[in-house]
C-alpha cells in the first residue's frame, strides 16, 4: 500500500488539486499500534466510512480524495510506470531436487 507521501501524489496527480493528510492519516490509521491497523482498515476502507465519516467531514472534495486513497491502496491506481509486484527473492525459493 502507498504511504502518506505517495497518496498526496496521487491526490495531485488524479484530482488536480493538493491532497489533505489528515484524510489519509484517519483512513490509514495513523498513530495506532501496528496490530490494530488492519481491523482499522476494514472499518475505515468501506463505501459507508467515505460517504458518512468523510463527506460530512471534509466536503465532497475530501470524499474524491478517500475514494482515490482506496484505489491506491487496492491496487486500481498508481504513481509508477510499473506498480510494484510482490516477488520473492530467488535465494527463497527452495529448488526441488
């Protein structure tokens, strides 16, 4: 998933316009112990969390910008010529034989 600085560039880049961080640090979580993140982000990352929580807090502008963070972070968008693909390093594998 991108970091904070990578979902203002991709505000930037999607919306046209400088992106909040305070939307992205409430949708990621930001300051929450590591292990509490991912239930965060099942509460967070959802339909209703953007159009409840996020448009009546920050507007319609703000609500883009939580739909384009999702994107980023499901994979649909991305800053780079060639998304980052998980690989593992030839030395892990374990060759048969």
């Amino acid at each position: 998933m991108p970091n904070l600085k990578e979902h203002l560039k991709i505000s930037r880049k999607f919306l046209g316009f400088d992106g909040n961080p305070v939307i992205h640090r409430l949708l990621d979580g930001a300051g929450l112990p590591s292990k509490l993140r991912p239930q965060y982000h099942k509460i967070t990352h959802t339909p209703q969390f953007v159009g409840q929580t996020i448009k009546s807090s920050f507007g319609e502008e703000g609500e883009l910008e939580a739909w384009g963070h999702l994107l980023a972070d499901w994979g649909f968008i991305t800053i780079y010529k060639n998304p980052r693909k998980k690989t593992i390093p030839a030395r892990k594998i374990r060759r048969k034989g």
